[in-house]
C-alpha cells in the first residue's frame, strides 16, 4: 500500500483548471509517484501524493520531487509548498 500524504501548495494566483492539470501531470513525470484528490480554491493546490512501491516514503521524499517539478514547469509561482 502506497502511503500517501496531504500536500498544499500556496501560490499567488493560479487557474484552477490548469493546476488540476499540474497536478494530475506528477503522476505521468514521476512513474513512481501517486497523486489523488486533487483540488484547487484560491490560491491553495491540495492533494495527496506518495511514492508508489516505496513503504518507508517521507514528506522530503515528496518535497524534492515537488520542487524538482515546480522549477520544470513554472506554471505559477509557489509561496510555500507543506507537506503532512
């Protein structure tokens, strides 16, 4: 079972449609990552994400892959990326 975590991202304004993309995209980047219940109010991106196959997965694990793909894909800037 993957463990997965709660993920908020905060920007400083973002289209909901396209970070739903953004999102969703995680999973297709990073083949050993999951993504779900992704949703977007305001200026907040939430959802969960954890490293398929991996049992030992921490919140860094998902932190570095997160801001490996915010540099790739500048869609939005990020104010503060947690992790729970």
């Amino acid at each position: 079972m993957t463990k997965m975590y709660s993920v908020t991202i905060e920007t400083t304004g973002v289209d909901a449609a396209e970070a739903k993309d953004w999102a969703n995209e995680l999973a297709n980047v990073y083949a050993d990552m999951a993504v779900s219940d992704v949703n977007v109010s305001g200026n907040k991106i939430s959802f969960k994400a954890g490293m398929t196959g991996m049992d030992d997965t921490e919140p860094d694990d998902i932190k570095m892959k997160l801001d490996e793909y915010v540099t790739m894909h500048e869609a939005f800037s990020v104010k503060k990326i947690d992790i729970r």
